[in-house]
C-alpha cells in the first residue's frame, strides 16, 4: 500500500489529487483546486504566483487530510512539449515468448538514441507493437523473433523544466514526475483487457488549447494541440456587445452560455456590472459560432489521423468547454458520431462527482502514472533465493 499524488496546471485552475495505491487499484483519497495564476497557455510565466497556488494546494491537503505531500505527478502538454517520432527493434535468436522486460528495454533504448541539446526528455508513449511484421495491441504473452515498438518521445526545454522544478522545490516538493497529458489520458479511461472505450477519440476542450487524442485499441495512435481554446468565447461575446470589461463577458458566458441558438429563447438579459442589456439568442449565436470553429477544428484532426470511420466508441468529451450546454449536441451534428462525455475509469472513489468532472480527468490518471525499471532476469537467477 502506498500514496501518489499529482498536479494538473490548467490556464484557468489548477488541481491537486492524493491517491491510495493497493493489489493493483487506485482509490481517490482527496482532491482539491485553486484558481490558476502565473500559469499562460500551459507554461510558467510568473514563478512566485505558481508556487503561492501550490502551496494553498499543499496546505489544504496537510489541513483538511493531514498528509503532506512532497513528490508529485506532473503533466505537460501544448507549448511546453514538441513531439518526436521514433522506431526501436529487438531481435531475437529464436522465436519467444514477449515480457513486459522486452518492453521497457526498448523504451531505454529510445530514450537513449533521442538526440537532445537543449530538451530533455518528458514522456515515451508507445503506439504501436509490431511482432514479426504483424500489428499487435497487447503483445506481452505473444510469442515472436522480432519485436518492433513505434514511440510518441515527448520533450521540453531543460530551462523551462527547470523553472518549474525550482518552484516546487521551494514548496517543499522533492520529487517530480513529469509526463505527457496523453499519458495521463489513457490511464484515466483505458481500462486493461477489453472492458470499456478501446477506439475512441478524446476532445480536450481546455482555456486556451483544444487537445485531440485518438485511440486505437485502448492506445494512442494521434495527438494534437490546437493553439486556441474556449476563452476565445468571451473575447468574441465582450468584442461583438462592445463589453468593457472581459470580466463581464466571462460572467455571461458562465451564467448564460449555451452551444446552440436554436434550443434558447429570446429574451434579455443584464450585462454584469452595468444598466445594459443584451439579447440571449444573440448572446448564444456569437457563442455558437466560436464552437463550430473549435469543434470543426479538432474534427479535421481527427480525419488527419486516418482513423475518423473507425472510431466505435464514438467521441469523448472533456474540459471546461465540455460543461456548455448542448455542446455534446453541437459537436455529434458536426461529426455524425456518438457523443458522450469522459468519467475517469481507473480510479475508485467513494463519489462518482469526482470521476466525472471534466477538470479532474487529467489529475486522476495521473494517479495511475508510474515508471518502472527494466529487470531482466538470468538463466542464474535460479541459484539465487530473493
């Protein structure tokens, strides 16, 4: 039995969880948020107030769950990474059976042949499994000569990691561990075997970002980033009703929004903070048509990925963008598929409001994040008793 815990840095909240690991399962033992500051598109860009958000975060867990909390699981995505493709082989003198050993060594082999100056390596996500030629979701037990594995490597500036770990340290975190967020994505809705989603896609309807995931057989096969995000709403609300304050908008947005005009009625409603009024549907119309942008824009990606008629699973909603009303609606129009929106799958809690908000999905599968070491054994291990 041990404790993990994790960190999502979102442009607009930042989220805590601590998690109870035992036999295999992971149970939510608490989690918390804060508003965001000095965090812009996902990167660090005032120190001080990041480390003053992670330590409210840090003195609520030692306050109301009496832990205290000194290494975290970290997920970087957007700006702070660029991504690399590479192909790693082992062969074999005769045909046998595949450990997860196998694996992991080709993994270190990956991160060694990454060529790096000024990154540093984040995350390696496989892809794809080859075995003998032949594609292969799940080949530990299979038996091959040939073993090929395609990885995602994930990496980012030393000097911004650097920042960021600096901060922490100053919080009183020791430990970091950072991965991609499609890391953090898989294991929070890919159960192992063939239970739940295996061929989905994932829309991240974040701040300032859209993420896009799409997976095949329970791995990812695609991501994207696309650089704008739902904030870009209430900029288009403040600057089509000459709103003065983004504040305002914001308001309206939150209180009023909805993703289609023809399921509002027309009626007026009070811009906050002023005498003045506008029309809902209208409202709602500027609104609608900020999220076709965004939600046509991830679709596209998906059709880039090649796997657009094979998604069985349909598409899962997740984000702050994913609570606007009839969003699910707007985007299964667009794409034809089933939508549902994204419950984290891999964690326990004892309530289900945890697993199912959309600002807690990426904290939750990083509770489920864990590196292990490559461990071969010998034929002269037998002699030896552990």
């Amino acid at each position: 039995m041990g404790f993990v815990a994790s960190l999502d840095m979102g442009s607009e909240k930042m989220v805590m969880a601590l998690g109870e690991t035992s036999g295999g399962e992971c149970r939510l033992v608490g989690i918390e948020s804060v508003a965001s500051q000095g965090i812009h598109r996902g990167m660090v860009v005032d120190r001080l107030r990041v480390k003053s958000c992670v330590q409210r975060l840090l003195d609520k867990f030692k306050q109301e769950h009496e832990m205290h909390i000194d290494a975290l699981n970290i997920a970087l995505a957007g700006e702070w990474v660029q991504q690399v493709e590479e192909r790693e082989v082992s062969k074999f003198s005769r045909v046998r059976r595949i450990e997860e050993s196998d694996l992991l060594e080709l993994e270190k082999k990956c991160r060694g042949n990454v060529n790096l100056d000024m990154e540093e390596i984040v995350d390696v996500v496989p892809f794809g499994y080859w075995l003998d030629g032949e594609a292969e979701s799940e080949p530990i037990g299979c038996e091959a000569r040939r073993l090929e594995i395609d990885f995602h490597v994930y990496v980012a500036r030393k000097r911004t990691l650097e920042g960021l770990r600096q901060a922490l340290n100053e919080s009183g975190i020791e430990k970091i561990n950072f991965y991609s967020a499609v890391t953090a994505a898989q294991k929070a809705l890919v159960v192992r075997g063939r239970k739940g989603a295996r061929d989905f896609a994932l829309i991240d309807l974040g701040a300032e970002s859209v993420k896009i995931h799409v997976f095949r057989d329970g791995m990812i096969a695609y991501d994207e980033v696309l650089p704008l995000g739902c904030n870009t709403v209430e900029r288009d609300i403040n600057t089509a009703f000459s709103i003065e304050s983004m504040a305002s908008a914001k308001k309206l947005k939150h209180e009023y929004g909805m993703a289609l005009q023809a399921e509002c009625k027309s009626r007026k409603i009070m811009i906050p903070d002023t005498k003045y009024c506008i029309d809902l549907q209208d409202m709602v119309h500027v609104e609608q048509c900020r999220l076709e942008e965004l939600l046509e824009g991830a679709i596209w990606q998906i059709l880039k990925s090649g796997y657009y008629k094979e998604l069985e699973d349909g598409i899962l909603l997740t984000g702050g963008g994913s609570r606007v009303q009839g969003i699910d609606t707007l985007l299964n129009r667009l794409s034809k598929h089933p939508i549902s929106m994204a419950s984290v799958m891999t964690v326990k809690s004892a309530k289900e409001t945890p697993l199912k908000a959309p600002e807690n999905l990426t904290v939750l599968g990083l509770l489920r994040c864990e590196r292990k070491e490559t461990k071969k054994r010998g034929w002269f291990d037998s002699f030896f008793k552990e």
